[in-house]
C-alpha cells in the first residue's frame, strides 16, 4: 500500500515537473519577442497659449472649455485641458485627461504635473551682437526690465551668448538679476572689424560663427523649456540682429577707401599685385553670397519652430532705439549701414512675430513696451488637445484657436512643430550558441 502511494506521488511531481518546464519554455518564446511585434508611438498633449480681449481691449477671463474652437490644418480637434492664468496667477485648472487608449501601442508614462504659480521668463542677452558703447544703455534696459516685467513669484533664468558670460538657472531670487546687470557688456563686431575680417566660402567667417552661437544656445534653451508645461514662456531676446552678408560692397573693395579700386572707373586697379585684388574688386562679392538670406531664414526658422514646440514666445528688444547712423569714426558708406541696420532688425521681427511676440525695435520708449509684455504674460489661457492626426511625417501644423463671441477678438500662435524623432530600431538576432 505504501509503495502505491509513493509512485503515485513519484508520478504526480514528474508531471508537475513537465507542466512547470513547458511553461517556462512558452514564457521564454513570448518574451523573446521573435513572435509578437512590438509597437510604440508618442501620443503628446499639444498646448498653445490664447489671449481673448474685448472690443476695448481688456482680458476677458470669464471664459469656460465650451467657449473655445481648437482647430488644427482646418480640422477640429477636442479640447482637453483648460488652464486660466490671471494677473500671473493660476485661478483654476482643469487637468488633461490621460490619452486615448489604442490597441496594441504601449503609451509612454504620464508627465508630472508641474508647479503652475507665476510666470518663466529667459533674459537672454546676446552679447555677441551688441555694441560695447552701448553697455551702459542696455544695462539701464535690463534694470527697467527688472522693475517693470518681473515680479515677486515670477521664475527667471538669464544666458548670455559670449564675453559676459552669464548662466542663471532658473530662480526666484530677484536679486540675481542685479548681479547679472553688473556682469553684461557689449562685444558685437564693429563695421570696420567685418569689413576688414576674413572672407570664407560662405561670407564673413566671423560674422557666421557668432550667429551660430547665438541660434545654439537659444534653441538648447527652448530644448529645455519644452520640460515646463501648463505656464507661459517667455524669452526676451535682447540683440541688435543679424545679417549674414553685411557690407558686401565695402569688403569686396567697391565701395570705400580700397588701394585696388580705380576711382575714376570704378574697375579693378591690380597694378600694387597684391593676391586679394582680385577678389576685392568681384563684382559678385558685391552682389554678396547668393544663399545668405536663405541661411539666415533657415536658422530663424528652426528656432521659431523650436519655440513653438515649447510653447514659449520670444519678445525681441533692440537696445539701440532709434539710430540716426554710424558713429563718425566709422568710415561705412550710409546706404550700406542703413541696409545692414534694415536686415538686422527685420531678422529680430521674424522671430517675435512667427512665435507670438512683439519686436522691440525703432524706439527709445522700452517702458511702454514691457508693460506690453508684462500685460501678454499676466493674463492668458493655456488650451491643451490630442492631435486627431496620426500622421507622423507631418512635423509643422497650422492652429487656429476661435471663440464662440462675436466682441473678442483671440491671439494665439498660427502653428507648431513636433521635434525629429530618432528612427525605430530593430534588435539584432540573438548570437548562435
């Protein structure tokens, strides 16, 4: 009887043994992932700032969801989230529900909610286009700016671009923004410095690598800003602009006191035979680099698109107001400054005005403007909605934001951009044994 028993249990844990052993095995297939694909998308909240006023224009902020039309490429889309800032502040919040389940996806994990009370503002200073006699200037701007655009609450971050070297992240402590003002001076490049300056295949090869820089450190910015949702960002660019090919006539010899051109023809004199005549005296170093405004629309492009993923607004300030011309110890030909000085500050309008903001340019009176630009920042509403189209190779969308009054008029931003994800991987085969 016994042993009855112990081979029935002997038989029972062999085929426990077997059941065991099998499940592992189909466990082990299933996750190697050889059988069943695996897919994954990014489902994001788009957000977009809106700022109803009425016909006397003043903020209305009585406003509820139902009040509002979100429409993307002319298709409606459903409003998830509304958040209402007034005078700085929060007042409600309704938060976004999570996104709509899709079969077969794996979802990314919900963002966390972030601290909502005040404003972000970024003083960027570019320092790398700003004249040094105009420091003392610009640090008055700075202080005005300190007083009148950012208060108790609001959360700032000052960066410069060069020689003031200035890196402030993000605080409370208005105090920092004084030590920073001691710190800002201006190292833009003379007229003299670019006529003068080497000449690459490009233009001005100086000129160039300062852009550079300045596009560089404010698109990391606007990368970072991207981790802040549910409030208004606000950049105030501070620079005098840019202009890829300035002085072209001067630096190649046609215009200016140049030892290669004949004054009585207006021809190359290469007589002294000197190597550089020739491409002094080239009629198409005048006309400038053919692609040199396109260079300069494709950088201000992608950092206005970088700004609207981040849903931040740049407020463009040029410190130098109105200028009457050169300074008199600039040997510049008029029509060339005035040129350069046109194309600088249309490049400062661009990017205000394809992110939202204003441009600051041709006027002594900043007062005035930053109470506008603390007035846009204080009151506002952020609309959050799931894009309806799944498209993923449609990386810049047109956004319209309406409201169902007839007596406000609403601003939003006209568009924005997903930012260039990395290609989908596939994993190598497993390494035969």
């Amino acid at each position: 009887m016994k042993q009855k028993k112990l081979l029935a249990a002997l038989v029972a844990f062999v085929c426990f043994s077997a059941l065991l052993r099998g499940d592992q095995t189909q466990t082990s297939v299933a996750g190697s992932g050889q059988d069943r694909p695996t897919f994954s998308v990014n489902v994001d909240l788009i957000t977009t700032d809106v700022i109803p006023r009425d016909a006397n224009g003043q903020f209305v902020a009585d406003l509820r969801k139902e009040d509002f039309q979100v429409y993307e490429d002319d298709v409606p889309q459903t409003i998830s989230s509304v958040v209402l800032v007034h005078g700085g502040r929060v007042f409600n919040q309704v938060l976004p529900p999570p996104p709509p389940p899709q079969e077969g996806i794996i979802l990314p994990a919900v963002r966390p909610t972030n601290d909502t009370a005040g404003r972000v503002f970024i003083l960027f200073v570019d320092d790398l286009h700003l004249d040094f006699r105009d420091t003392s200037r610009i640090r008055d701007l700075f202080k005005r700016i300190s007083k009148t655009l950012i208060h108790e609450g609001d959360l700032f971050g000052i960066v410069s671009t060069g020689t003031s070297s200035i890196a402030i992240d993000l605080t409370y402590d208005r105090t920092r923004i004084d030590e920073a003002i001691k710190k800002i001076s201006g190292n833009g490049l003379r007229p003299s410095e670019i006529i003068q300056g080497p000449d690459g295949q490009d233009g001005p090869t100086e000129v160039r690598y300062r852009a550079h820089v300045a596009f560089s450190t404010a698109g990391e910015l606007l990368r970072n800003l991207e981790k802040v949702n549910n409030r208004r960002k606000a950049i105030v660019y501070v620079s005098n602009g840019y202009d890829f090919n300035p002085y072209a006539a001067a630096r190649s010899g046609l215009i200016g006191d140049s030892p290669f051109l004949n004054r009585q023809t207006g021809a190359n004199d290469c007589s002294s035979g000197d190597e550089n005549c020739s491409r002094r005296g080239n009629p198409n170093e005048m006309q400038g680099q053919p692609f040199a405004d396109a260079d300069l629309a494709r950088e201000e492009a992608e950092l206005t698109r970088a700004a609207n993923r981040a849903n931040a607004t740049i407020y463009t300030i040029d410190p130098r107001g109105l200028v009457a011309g050169a300074d008199l110890d600039e040997q510049v030909d008029p029509v060339q400054w005035q040129t350069v000085l046109q194309k600088s500050q249309d490049s400062l309008r661009v990017l205000a005005e394809n992110t939202g903001g204003i441009a600051v340019v041709n006027t002594n009176d900043f007062d005035k403007a930053l109470k506008r630009i603390d007035n846009e920042t204080s009151d506002y509403y952020v609309l959050g909605f799931y894009s309806k189209n799944p498209d993923p190779t449609k990386r810049t969308r047109k956004i319209e934001v309406k409201v169902n009054r007839s007596d406000i008029n609403a601003w939003s931003r006209t568009s924005y951009s997903f930012p260039l994800r990395p290609a989908p991987t596939t994993p190598a085969p497993p390494a035969p044994r």
